[in-house]
C-alpha cells in the first residue's frame, strides 16, 4: 500500500513538474488552438468554480450599493475580506472624498445620499402600501428629499405637452411613463407637483432589445439630480407597469386616489472605498496587470455586477491557489485586482497612482458577465481594444472565444476534459464572439490613458437595470467559463517572455490577417455600393490602410515580452511582409474602382479647402487631463458656450442616428464626443483623425464638427494645439 502511495505521489509531482518545465505558454495547441500547454488549460478550468463565484454574487447582490450611498462601503469590507481571505498582497480599500467638491479628472462625485425611509401608500380609496425602500431599495429613487405629506394622485402619461393640459398639479403627486428627470422641470418646477411616481423601465439605450412593458413587473433604476433652491426639492419613486396599470384604473374607477409619503433621506460628505490587491510578479514587479469590477449598484444588480466583482475573486482564488500548490509557478509581472465604484472609481485610483514608477501593460474589465444566456436572451463578447490602440491581447482574447466555442457549443462534448461546466449551472451554447470596441464601463478609461483594454460581457440582458436582475437570472456556468477566459488571458501575459515570445507572435498575426481580410472585405463592399466612386476610393484605401497600420501596432506591442534585438528583428521583417501585403491590396482596390467606372482610371480625389484647413490642426491632450471627458467641460465653460454645445450636440445627432440605422449598439457609440476625441495621439491631425474614425466606424464625420469638439476641448484646458 505504501509503495502505491508512493507512486501515486511520484506521479502527481511528475505531472506537476511537467507542466511546469515544459512551460505555461507553449507553441500552437494543435488540441484548444491556444498558446497554454494544454495541462495549464485543464488546470484553470478544473481548478477554478463558478459555483464558488455564483456564492459570492449571492452575498453581494444583499446589498443596495449604489455610488456614493449608505451601503456601498459594506459592500467594500465583504470584498476586502475575501480578498484577504484569497491571500493576495497588498490588501488595502483606498478611500477618496465624495463632497461634491473634490474631482477627478472632471468627476466630482456627489455627496453620500443615506435613505433611513421611504414608504409610498394608497389612503383612498383603499388603505394599503404601493411600495418602500426597505421591500426595494431601488424603489425610491436616489438623491429624493425628505418628505412627509399626503397628496392627490395625478396622471400624466408621458409627460407630453398635451398631456399637461387642463391639470392642475400643485400639491399633487403625478403619475408618469417617463424618466423622472423628463418631467420634472414641467410638472415639479412649473406647475408645483411634490413628488413623482414613474414606471418607466428601459433605458433608451437598451430599446432595440426590449420595449416599455415587455415585462410588466420590472421596477426600473433611476436617479434624480440634487438641487440648490430648497423650493425644488422633490422625490420620486418607482414602481412597475402592472403596478401603474392598478393606479390608472383606479383613478378611473374612483375618480380619484389620496397618497401617502413617508420620506427621510439625508445627504452628507463621506469616502468612498476601492479594494485594491496584488499577487506580486517575481520578475517584473512594475509591471502590473489590471483587472478591475466595477462592486456598486443598485440591490440586486446580480449580473450587473456582481457577477464582474465575484469573477474577479474567483480568478483571485483560484491563481493564488495554483501557486501555493506549486502547481505554477509565480507570475513574471504583477497582477492587480480592483473593486471599484463604476468609472469615479477608476478616475480617483487614477488621480493617486498615475504617476507611480510603474508600468500598467493591461486591463481585463468584468462588467455584467455572468447572465443565463437562455434566460436573459444574451449573448458572450469580448470587445478588441480601440484600433488606435492594438494589443496582442487581441489574438490571446480571439484564440480563447474559439477554444470556448470548439467546445462548449454541445451539451455533451467527447473532450470532457476541454467542457467548461459547473456542478450547478447550465449547459447553455457559449455561442461566443469578438466585438468591435464599445465604451460603457472601465476598460473605456484605460483605453484612453493609452493602456489597452478588453470588456467581457453579456449583452443584451432582459433584466438590465431593473428589479430582475436578481442571481436566478445568473449562471454559474456563465461564470465559470468567464474565470478561465480571465485566468487564461492573464496568465497569457502574465508569463509572456523571450522564450515564448516568438508563439506570441505568431498569434498575433495568425488573428491580425483573419482581421485584415474582413477589413479587405468591408473595403470592397463600399465600392461596390457605391455612387460616388472617386470619393469612395479614398475611404476604401483608408480602412486597409489603418487596417494595416493596426496590425502592426499589434505586432509591435510583442515587444513588452521581449526587446532584445533578434525579436525586433522578426517583428519588423513581418512588418515588411505586411507593407507588400497592403500594396497589392491597394492595388486591387484601385483595379475594382476602375473596372466598376467603365475601365477609366480614377484621378485621386483633389483635397478640399476644409481638408486643407484640417491638416494643420493638430490637437494635443494636457498632460493630467487624459480621462477629462466632453461633457466635464460644461461646469469649466458654462452659458457662454452653450451655442456651441448644442451646435456639436445636433450635428454628433446625425451621426448617431445614421449609426443606428445600421444597428450599431449604444455602447459602441456612447459619448462620441470622446470617441472622436480619444483619436488624438498628439501626431493625427483633424483630417487624420477623420480618416481614422472612417476606417473604424465606416462613416464619415464632418470635419467642422470634429474641429469644434476640440476647440472646445480647448477652450476648457484639456487640449492644446500644436
């Protein structure tokens, strides 16, 4: 028996040793596609549980966390406490003043909003409650007053012009379909209601996914702005469609309803915590990856996200765990983790830490991840960084979505070994995908600081932003196979070196020339679509040539795993291969555009007086102002402005709406002020920054509306001019 024992543990310690000699990164697994030895892929899978994350989004989704409020900070110290628990370094919660004074890179975040009570009740004609913080916290909505009155119950749909006629609402209550920031300065600040009860519950940004009453119980999340004048101040609650629908016939049957508030709420200076922990690299300790969760919301906000927060302990635990078992060995860099509240978070730990002797290569961003893909009529992404700013973590993120779909798009899989399960979760299809970058969360901020960063996410949800996001809507599936998607990429980067720095390589152009034959492809298209064939050359031209220029960067950005002189030798001979590759490409550009005008070459387009103009404007951000977005310029400029804010805002309109037609998603687009902004590098200049935009976004913005944005920009002392 004991020589049995003894064998076995040879054996296991073998294996161990194995691994680990044979190295974590290896070339081409001809099995998973990736660049793991496949014993490293078995042990992040095996090793790592989504039933274990789906526990901690159940502790996490107890609280009402929402930015800035009373529980926010407990939500913090259960955090920190894992984190610990976990065994990573450096454990600390970082605190930063919310006083409605002190910014961060243009965000001020608001004093803490602390609700003791709040209670709505029908008087007449019946003697019941409608709805309270304490059954649904999300149920008052944020930043209401304090107020104890009973008032008359009023109605008025959307909030129309037409449907404020004839209403007397002073002293009223009124009943709305609309946002409660929509009808306020109408039915509160004109016409004197008190209070607001709305049961609008999708965002406008989610309305291509679901409508108003899709799901009649849904109780939406709303905010409502502070306000100096006392006189203005008011409340809101929300409630759901079913819920309104009861309201309405009663007011029809009875002629009229008498509500009660209860409200106390009281504002006040606080700070905010950011959880931060390391597990230390052991060669290259200053350079650090970042993988952040944004831990605040509303209660539940299950998927949105603590399903992003308890992921990122479970890739905590799970690393921490390989290494003390000497299963792996320690990473070469530094891995990061952070729990912040959703972008004042990132800005704050910023505003600290970004002048620090360190290098942050990367950011993994876990935002509303773990959704029950059948449940919640969703989808698995991961976005590529911004083309301006190409990663190889590209490849690494494009390799992993095809191992997941090789083998987790069949309920019984034969390589039970590849199969990414949990004991309690689903066998959903993963069906997953590469998107084009979106903003909408952290990696958006990383991004701009010139770091790259990739979301994961699950989207659309039918439960966003709303009374059912509750943990029933996630899987812990869903968030065991987003673990090792996180764990893989991780360790990718994390181990990356001179000796596996040329699998690195060939990653990164095995993937940049599927891109580049899809960019090939959407360049072809727009000729052959085209009515105005000499000006579509050019922007034909451009998307290969920024195609091109992407995957070079991609190429170049290999140079963090190894500098040393035969690397950069390869990466550039590849770089010259690609230069050949995109001249021919060019060429046959330029053939299609001459056999579909008749066989007569096509003279270059003559540059314009406005292109003329826009090629000496050469914007620069300010040092210290990266992450000051567009709209943090409107308390720095105010009413004198105002002209030109809504001249920017009508003609970015324009661009949205043609965006939309093609069914661009809102978060590809969202603030696209900054989009246009983030395209700077302090080389581009106007009509660059034009083309560049084309390539990514296939539409053209006019060159007047991109000068006036960083005129702005200008006047409000985040950007120069050279």
């Amino acid at each position: 028996m004991k020589k049995l024992i003894s064998f076995v543990a040879l054996t296991l310690s073998g294996c161990i040793l194995f691994a680990q000699k044979s190295g974590v990164i290896d070339k081409l697994s001809s099995d998973t596609g990736l660049i793991l030895n496949d014993s490293i892929t078995r042990l992040l899978i095996h090793h790592s549980s989504g039933d274990r994350a789906y526990n901690y989004v159940q502790q996490i989704s107890l609280w009402d966390r929402q930015q800035n409020t009373g529980k926010y900070n407990d939500a913090v110290d259960w955090v920190k406490q894992k984190a610990q628990e976990f065994r990573l370094e450096d454990v600390e919660v970082e605190k930063y003043v919310a006083d409605g004074k002190t910014s961060y890179f243009g965000d001020t975040p608001q004093s803490f909003w602390i609700a003791e009570k709040g209670e709505l009740w029908s008087l007449k004609p019946y003697n019941y409650k409608i709805t309270s913080y304490a059954d649904l916290p999300m149920s008052l909505v944020r930043n209401s007053y304090s107020k104890k009155a009973k008032a008359k119950l009023i109605d008025i749909g959307a909030g129309t012009e037409k449907d404020y006629e004839d209403k007397d609402l002073a002293g009223k209550i009124v009943l709305t379909s609309n946002y409660p920031s929509g009808v306020v300065k109408k039915a509160v600040w004109e016409k004197g209601a008190i209070g607001i009860i709305s049961h609008y519950s999708v965002p406008y940004w989610d309305k291509s996914n679901r409508l108003q009453g899709d799901f009649a119980d849904q109780v939406g999340w709303a905010g409502i702005p502070r306000v100096e004048d006392k006189a203005k101040e008011y409340f809101a609650f929300m409630i759901s469609e079913r819920r309104a629908e009861e309201l309405r016939e009663s007011l029809k049957k009875y002629g009229e309803m008498t509500l009660y508030v209860d409200i106390d709420t009281k504002s006040q200076a606080d700070d905010f915590g950011v959880v931060s922990g390391v597990i230390k690299g052991s060669k290259y300790p200053d350079e650090e990856i970042v993988i952040t969760a944004h831990i605040d919301h509303y209660k539940p906000g299950a998927n949105d996200n603590a399903s992003g927060s308890a992921v990122s302990l479970e890739v905590a635990r799970t690393l921490n765990n390989l290494i003390r078992q000497k299963k792996i060995s320690r990473p070469l860099r530094t891995i990061r983790f952070l729990w912040v509240p959703e972008f004042t978070g990132t800005k704050a730990w910023f505003s600290r830490h970004f002048k620090e002797n360190k290098k942050r290569i990367l950011n993994l961003n876990l935002d509303m991840l773990g959704a029950d893909l059948k449940k919640t009529n969703s989808f698995f992404n991961i976005s590529y960084t911004p083309d301006w700013n190409a990663s190889y973590i590209n490849a690494f993120s494009s390799s992993i979505v095809d191992f997941l779909n090789k083998y987790n798009n069949n309920r019984y899989p034969v390589r039970k070994d590849f199969q990414i399960i949990s004991v309690n979760g689903s066998r959903n299809q993963i069906n997953a995908s590469m998107h084009s970058y979106t903003r909408g969360s952290d990696h958006q901020i990383f991004n701009d600081f010139g770091i790259p960063g990739v979301a994961y996410s699950t989207w659309p949800d039918n439960y966003y932003h709303s009374s059912e996001d509750t943990p029933d809507k996630v899987d812990p599936t869903q968030l065991h196979r987003v673990a090792f998607i996180g764990l893989a990429s991780v360790i990718m980067t994390a181990y990356g070196d001179s000796s596996n720095v040329s699998d690195i390589m060939n990653l990164v152009e095995m993937y940049g020339k599927r891109r580049l034959k899809n960019d090939e492809f959407e360049a072809r298209k727009l000729l052959l679509g085209s009515s105005d064939i000499q000006n579509d050359l050019g922007f034909s031209s451009k998307i290969i040539q920024y195609a091109y220029k992407r995957e070079k960067e991609a190429l170049r950005s290999c140079l963090l795993f190894s500098g040393d002189r035969s690397t950069k030798k390869i990466i550039e001979e590849k770089i010259v291969l690609y230069d050949q590759e995109e001249k021919l490409i060019l060429n046959d550009i330029q053939a299609l555009a001459k056999n579909l005008n008749g066989g007569e070459d096509i003279a270059p387009r003559a540059s314009s007086s406005k292109e003329k103009e826009a090629e000496k404007i050469v914007p620069v951000r300010i040092k210290g102002k990266e992450l000051n977005a567009f709209y943090s310029t409107y308390d720095i400029l105010g009413e004198e402005y105002s002209g030109k804010y809504e001249e920017i805002e009508q003609e970015i309109e324009k661009v949205l709406n043609i965006l939309r037609k093609r069914e661009a998603g809102e978060l590809r687009i969202y603030q696209f002020e900054d989009v246009i902004a983030s395209y700077s590098d302090g080389r581009k200049s106007v009509l660059d920054i034009r083309d560049a935009l084309y390539a990514e976004y296939k539409i053209e913005i006019p060159l007047e509306v991109i000068a006036n944005i960083f005129e702005v920009f200008e006047k409000a002392g985040v950007f120069r001019f050279k």
